[in-house]
C-alpha cells in the first residue's frame, strides 16, 4: 500500500519534497500554503488533489500517513504539533523549529505518540560523503583526530529582507548551514557530541524589504536594481551571517574526541575551495566543496594525495534527478517511506538531532566564549 503524504509550503523545498515522496513510492494527496492563487497553482502543475491554506482542515480532509514540512523554520512548530495529534509520521527540513525549547518539545510528543521523524540536515547523502563514511570506518585514516570544514558563499548583501534574517522565523547561517555540515560530520565520525564554543557575527545589517518574493530559490530576481533609491524601505537583520564554531565530537573510531572546526563566512568571497577535511593517525581525506559533495582525495600511508573513483553501489544509489539538495531529499525520502512500511533501512536523521541541533545552536547564540585578557599583560608594558 502506497502511504499518503500532505505538504506544508509551496516555494522550493514544498515542490521537492512533493517529487522526493513520490520517486520514493508515496502519493502527495494536498498541500498547503499561505496565499490561494499560489498554491493553486502549485497544486495544478503537480497534479495534487486537495489544495488549501488551512492545515488545520487539509490533515483533517486528506488523513496522510505523512506530513512533510517545507516552511521557514519559524513556521514549523503548530503544524507539526497538529500533525503529531493526528497520528501522522513527520518529515520536517531544517531548522526544526526557531528554538530549542520548542523543538525538545515535539520531539517528547512525537516519542509519546509512537510515530516516525525524518530531520532534512540531508547533505550527509551526497554520495562523495558517504564513501568518506565507509572509508573512515574500514580505517583508511586511521584514527580520526580532527575535521576542517571550510565554506565562504559570498551571498548578496541585497538580497530582499526575509524569513533568512529574521531569528524568529528559523533564519540565520546556523540554521542553514551549520544544520547540514553538523549532519555531516557526526554521520562520518560519530554522533557524541561532547562539547561545542563559538564566535557568531552578524555582518550584514540590513535588507532591502521588497514585495512579491515568494521562492526562496529566485529572491535574488527581486534584489533592487537601485540601492541608493530614497523609496525602499529596510529592515534589520538579528541573526549571524558567519560564524567560528569549534566542537569535540566522540568517535566509535577513536580513544580520544575528535577535533572540529566549523568555519562559515556567508558574506564574503572564497579564494581557495570550500571544503571538508577528516584527518586521523594514519592519513586524511579531502571532500571538495561545502557540504562535501564534490571529489574525494585520499591521503594515505605512503604519504600521496589521490583522487578516489566513487565505489559502484555508492553511485547506483544515487537518485537519478538534478540537484544536489533535490538528490539528498530523494535519499532522506526513500529510507524514511522504507522505514514506515517496515523494511530495513540505516539509521537516518531524526527529530533526535533536529532537537539537538536547536539547542545546541542557541547555546552557541547566547554563550560568550571569550576570556578577557586585559589585566594579563597591561598594554602600556612590554612583556619580558
């Protein structure tokens, strides 16, 4: 039996969390969104049945066995709540919701409740960091010591103010990116994460507000053509836009915590490639690009850098459709539909680490990790 889904949200990851259920055996009976003229619309080109701005209403008319929730974070708590109540498995991107409060707690109700989560920090499913995966646990590195994960996206200061500056509605780089290099890691070297400090920077400021965004994937189509235009009106950004994160991370792999560097400059250019390293005893890999998506060079014992092909099963596996961020979904989508019928499947991010991640990600916002060192040495003195 083909289990039912309902969408919540139109814009990009509403229309790709529709294709990823349906590629893996699910039929998406409704969706929902904010504004009529657009999600009937979206309803009509994906040929889905039931189409409202009531969730309320559409869980109630269309009974899913699966809610997928493709909101901006600061809209995700009531509908998964509602959704919970009903009895519905829930598959959410991320951020889970806008604080960690908040997602501990739909994490309590969706344990009482007996029913499955799926947490989309997917970018651990490209198919270059699940051979790092399969590699660091045959020993290619040894043991592992620390992780590098570098990432400059040199985004558009004017871009139009939105969800993404706002704290309150799940904006922020932690929330969009941190999410998915954290999934990352903990899925290649192991999920105890010990210990975590930080240095968040809020380097933009201020947005342009413009009218008539809607997708998130085409904003920078509505950036003004003319910043200095005496017409637009602002607003303030109140979330970080780079951040310095270091964390210890216990590994089944290693006696002693690995090190790792979280490095995200969302505003500024990059010089060299973004990238993710594992190092350990015994060599290292290199994963190029931001998420690790790109090709993978091994360092091994004698002392060579070389480019690994990808192993045959790992490249079958991945989903035959454009798009790095759609194939992620794809794999999320597929072991969560194989997990609900009852097959066998490997473990997958949950509302567990979707529960962590927010809390860990508003300690990293309200905690202060400097140590004052003005009375170390006074300024006016040269050390001896």
């Amino acid at each position: 039996m083909r289990p039912t889904v309902l969408i919540a949200g139109t814009g990009f990851a509403g229309e790709g969390h529709a294709q990823a259920f349906r590629a893996a055996g699910a039929d998406v009976v409704g969706i929902v969104g904010r504004t009529p003229k657009v999600v009937d619309e979206v309803a009509a080109r994906l040929g889905i049945p039931h189409a409202g701005t009531d969730w309320a209403r559409a869980l109630a008319v269309t009974r899913p066995d699966i809610v997928s929730i493709a909101t901006p974070g600061g809209a995700h708590h009531e509908p998964i709540r509602q959704a919970i109540a009903a009895g519905c498995h829930v598959f959410c991107d991320k951020p889970l919701t806008a604080t960690g409060a908040s997602a501990a707690e739909l994490l309590a109700l969706a344990r009482a409740r007996g029913v499955k989560t799926a947490y989309a920090a997917s970018f651990r499913y490209t198919a270059s960091v699940r051979h790092a995966k399969r590699l660091v646990a045959a020993g290619a590195i040894g043991a592992p010591t620390e992780v590098e994960c570098l990432s400059h996206f040199n985004l558009e200061r004017s871009i139009p103010f939105g969800w993404s500056h706002r704290r309150e509605d799940g904006g922020g780089r932690l929330n969009n990116n941190f999410t998915h290099t954290l999934s990352i890691v903990t899925a290649v070297v192991g999920d105890r994460i010990l210990s975590i400090t930080g240095d968040l920077r809020d380097d933009l400021g201020r947005a342009p507000i413009v009218d008539g965004v809607h997708n998130f994937a085409t904003r920078r189509n509505f950036i003004p053509e003319d910043l200095t235009d005496p017409a637009l009106t602002w607003g303030e950004s109140n979330v970080e836009w780079s951040y310095t994160v270091l964390a210890r991370i216990g590994s089944p792999f290693a006696d002693k915590p690995v090190s790792v560097l979280f490095r995200h400059g969302g505003l500024v250019p990059r010089f060299h490639g973004d990238h993710i390293v594992f190092y350990g005893t015994e060599g290292a890999i290199f994963l190029e690009g931001h998420y690790g998506s790109g090709a993978l060079h091994h360092h091994g014992r004698d002392g060579q850098w070389r480019e690994l092909p990808l192993p045959d099963d790992i490249a079958a596996a991945v989903p035959p459709v454009a798009g790095e961020t759609e194939q992620c979904w794809h794999a999320l989508a597929r072991d969560f539909v194989r997990d609900i019928r009852g097959e066998t499947v490997e473990p997958y991010p949950t509302f567990r680490e979707g529960s962590r991640y927010q809390q860990i990600i508003d300690l990293l916002r309200r905690n202060d990790p400097w140590t004052d060192l003005a009375d170390l040495t006074p300024e006016t003195e040269t050390p001896t």
